[in-house]
C-alpha cells in the first residue's frame, strides 16, 4: 500500500530536479517488473531480492532509460 504513493512521487521530485538544472533520470523499476503477471516468481527470490532473470531485467531497464547518456 506504500509502494505506489511513493512511486507517484517520483516524477514531481524529478521534476523539480530537472527544473533547477538538475542532470537526473528516473527509471520505473517497479513497471518493468510488474508488467509480467508472474514477476513475483520469475523476477524475485523472496519477494525482494531479484533472481538472475531479475537482475537481466533490472539492466535491461537502466540500458534503455540510461544508455545513451553512456557513449
């Protein structure tokens, strides 16, 4: 029950951020593992602790949102 109030945070925080001159990036961690009905089993160890295809979908994530601020 905090999980999303704290998520629909984020983006005016950022945006603030962002609006001082702020070089920040947000990344939906929480959208990228629920997408897939199953990720509490396929994506999580112990309902924290992600499992490899966890991990692959966690820097598959960061690549996309961040990855062209790395060339």
């Amino acid at each position: 029950t905090r999980i999303m109030p704290y998520n629909a945070a984020i983006p005016g925080l950022v945006s603030t951020r962002a609006a001082a001159g702020r070089h920040i990036v947000s990344v939906d961690m929480y959208t990228a593992f629920t997408r897939d009905s199953n990720y509490k089993t396929a994506l999580l160890a112990d309902d924290l602790h992600p499992t490899p295809a966890g991990y692959t979908r966690m820097a598959d994530t960061w690549y996309a949102a961040i990855g062209s601020l790395l060339r």
